[in-house]
C-alpha cells in the first residue's frame, strides 16, 4: 500500500474509488464547481440591488476574506483526515459521531441545492437568453414544461458522465479550469474594449441603497448595515463548493498534501477572477439604475455591447462551463453520499455504499443525488432561494468542523497533516464560526425568510430523529479515536 491506502485503512475503509486524480485535478473540480461565470453572473443582479457598485467593489473582497478564512480552517483538517465525504468524517472524529451526523446531512443538502441553482442558471440565463436565439427558439415561448425538462435531461446527462465516464468526467473538469480562465480574460478584455461607457472607477466605492427598488432583489431597508450585509451573498454563494477537493480525496494522490493546497487554490482564484469580472459589468454598465430593474437582462444587456461573433462564441462558451460547473458539483455531492452510506447514515445505505466493480464509481448515490437536483429545480423559479439555501447550508457543514476542532486541538485532536496552521489555527477556527453564523442570519432575512424555517426545521426533524433512535442504530466511521 501507498501512504495514501495506508491512511484510509488507519481511518477504517479499504480503498475502493480509483485514485485518478493529481494536483491540478483536485484543485480544477473545486474551481470549477466555484465556478465565477456561473454565481458570479446568476448572483449579480442580487448584489446590484443591495448597495450598488460598493457591494461589488468593496462587498466581494470582505465576502471573499471570510471564505478564505473557512477555507483555511477546512483545508488543514482536510489535511489531518483526507477521506471522501470529508466533513462529515472530521465533525465525527472531532466532535462525535451526532455531530457529524447532523453535519452530513446539512453539507449533503446544501450540494444537492447547488446542483439545482447552477443546472438553473444553466437553463436561464444561459440556455433560454444566450442559446435558444441561436437555435431558432422563441425564449417567451419557453415555459415551466420546457425547463423541467430541459433541466432533467441536463442532469441526468451530468449523471451518466460521473456514473459510466468517471475519466472523461475528470478531464472535463481539468478542461473547465483553464475554461474558467481564458474566458474570463476574454470577456474582461471584450467588454472594456468595446464599452462606449466612461470608466467611472469611483462606481466601486459608491453606496447607493437600491433595496425596493423595481425589478431589485430586496424588499426596502434603511439599515445601511443590513444592505452591505446582503450584498455579501454574491460572493459567497459564488465562492462555496470548494468543500469537493475533500471530497474527492480518495481518488487523488498525495491527498493530505494536495487537497489542501486545492481548496485554497480554488478560492485564491476564484477570488481574483471573479473581483476582475464584476467590477468589469459594474464599470461597463451604462446605467446601474437601469441595470439594477433588468435582473438577470442586465447580462443580456452587456453581452450586447460586443459584435455578433463574439458574443455567440461567448455565450456558448459560458453555456458550456456552467454546465462543467454542475456536473462538478454533482461528482462532489455523489461522493458525499457515497461516504454517508459507506457508514450506514443514509436510508438504503447499503445500495448508496455500492461501487461499480470496473469502474469504481458510486453507481447508486450518483443517481439518487441526480433524482434529489432535477427535484430541487422543481421550485427553480425563486433563483434566489436555491442559490441562498444552498450557501447558508454548505457553510454551516463547514463551520460544524472547524467548531469541533477549535474544542478539540490539543486534546483528543493532536494528528495534523502536512498543512498546519500552528498558532493561527484557534483564532481563524474562531473567526470562520463566527462569520459562519452571521452568514446564516444574513441568509435568512426577507425574502428569503423560507430559508430560516428550512435550516429551523432541519435542525429540529434532525434532533428529534436523533434521539428517537438514530444514536442507537448509527455507529459513525469506524474509527473515531484518531484524532
């Protein structure tokens, strides 16, 4: 056995998933499942409509500092425990086995969200604005019929990809990261060549409060803290998913090494990248009043600004990386099911377990977490819910860990990987906790109230389970005392 083999088997599981994937993959399937031509383009208008440009100039960086600060904490006891499913194994390693049970079911929902709001953005903006002119499709005759089937087809080809193409899948994710980057390059640079805007640098520190206003995504607020706060949840739902390089740990080589270094790759980029090309709308813009009633037409609208070739090559390029982006997203929250059942924590767990003898893919949790999105998307019309549910819970699965570890270093958790962050590590576990419960109560705030009482009701239908007899029939990962 490698060091890799040897470390699962310390941790109680024999490898079974094929360890294909090196350092530019692991750091490729998170990047793309970030992916900042999809939230950052579909979660714009959202931003626009809380504090205008300032949300963009100076709201992405704030949003982006509390997402590295959650990727630190994530990415060294990723580095510590490097397995498939990767959260749940850490809370229950660090902070007991209910408390990984409860963190694997808000991480497993919370993917299944984002496979749902980015298969959406897929369909619209994307597909139904971008691709149906092209094909000669009349985007006002396209209904909710045409989109659910649009988006189980979507899925259900992402599913046939990570089920019978697990290599192919691979390299399309590898394919999508360099995407990421030539097309963002090639739009930034577009969009400010041909712009006949001035450029207005100063839009990007300028406040104005646009919640209520027509076709905006707020409900009117005069709390000038609230609507900076709002803003944030561009970048966040935008910079979430990085949670797949842990996933994907027992298919990559060198894992408590490399999945580190992708996770924070991942976010540096996206970080960067995705700065770059929402300044970029925000400067070419002709008027951000205008752009905040368009909604998602304000995409439309700058994708105008270029000569016809451009933008059809554009578009189709975005089309096709938003749905790499989905399909990443799906391989990320299959294996987190896989993981579950692998431990008895899901119904049917022993079917969800079961791994294809040649291909050594999760056959079962690829298609029942396939079924779960095309589900989701069936309430695809609040854009904005999907896209919020899903931030609020991937973060709180990332904060139940880092909590964990910030009681347990020192004590029961004395293993660190190659990844240490020494003396940093209790004061940025403490900061990632704390912005991640300010997150939750920024999520939850009208409209998207709907997404307190899922979290309330979750939390409750979760204890309520665990007590009537989950703890007794649940016995966790099979090692629990190897921290």
């Amino acid at each position: 056995m490698d060091a890799d083999e040897l470390r699962l088997q310390e941790m109680g599981y024999k490898q079974e998933l094929s360890r294909r994937m090196g350092a530019f993959s692991n750091f490729a399937i998170s990047f793309s499942m970030i992916c900042v031509l999809a939230g950052g383009i579909t979660a714009f208008p959202s931003a626009l409509s809380a504090g205008g440009g300032l949300s963009i100039g100076i709201g992405w960086p704030v949003g982006a500092l509390f997402a590295a600060v959650v990727a630190l904490a994530m990415a060294q006891i990723a580095s510590s425990f490097p397995t498939a499913g990767g959260l749940y194994h850490w809370s229950s390693i660090l902070g007991g086995k209910g408390w990984g049970w409860a963190t694997a079911w808000f991480n497993l929902l919370g993917l299944v969200f984002v496979v749902a709001s980015v298969n959406f953005g897929v369909w619209d903006p994307f597909f139904k604005t971008l691709i149906a002119p092209l094909l000669g499709i009349d985007p006002a005759g396209l209904g909710w019929g045409q989109q659910t089937a649009f988006l189980a087809i979507v899925t259900a080809s992402q599913a046939l990809l990570n089920h019978r193409f697990p290599k192919l899948t691979t390299r399309l994710t590898d394919i999508s990261g360099y995407l990421i980057f030539a097309i963002v390059a090639v739009l930034i640079a577009s969009l400010l060549a041909f712009s006949k805007t001035p450029l207005e640098f100063s839009r990007l520190w300028t406040f104005t409060n646009f919640t209520g206003a027509d076709g905006g995504a707020w409900p009117r607020s005069e709390n000038v803290t609230m609507v900076f706060l709002v803003g944030l949840l561009l970048t966040i739902y935008t910079i979430t998913g990085f949670d797949a390089s842990a996933h994907t740990s027992e298919e990559t080589h060198d894992a408590a090494r490399v999945v580190p270094l992708g996770i924070l790759r991942s976010v540096g980029w996206s970080a960067l990248f995705g700065f770059l090309l929402i300044c970029t709308f925000v400067l070419v813009i002709p008027d951000i009043q205008v752009a905040v009633g368009q909604g998602m037409g304000f995409f439309d609208a700058v994708l105008h600004i270029l000569p016809d070739p451009l933008r059809v090559v554009l578009g189709i390029g975005i089309f096709f990386v938003n749905y790499l982006c989905a399909l990443a997203c799906l391989t990320s929250t299959s294996r987190m099911s896989y993981a579950f059942a692998r431990d008895g924590g899901l119904p049917g767990s022993r079917w969800l377990k079961q791994i294809h003898p040649t291909l050594r893919t999760p056959v079962a949790s690829i298609w029942v977490s396939a079924a779960l999105v095309v589900l989701a998307t069936l309430y695809g019309g609040a854009f904005l819910i999907l896209s919020t549910a899903c931030a609020v819970m991937l973060y709180l699965s990332y904060v139940m860990p880092t909590a964990a570890g910030l009681f347990a270093e020192g004590k029961t958790w004395t293993h660190k990987g190659p990844f240490d962050l020494k003396g940093f590590s209790k004061p940025l576990a403490a900061l990632a906790v704390l912005g991640g419960l300010l997150l939750a109560f920024v999520g939850s705030v009208p409209p998207n109230e709907k997404v307190f009482y899922l979290v309330v009701a979750l939390s409750l239908a979760l204890l309520v389970a665990w007590w009537a007899g989950v703890r007794k029939l649940f016995q966790g990962p099979p090692r629990l005392d190897i921290g």
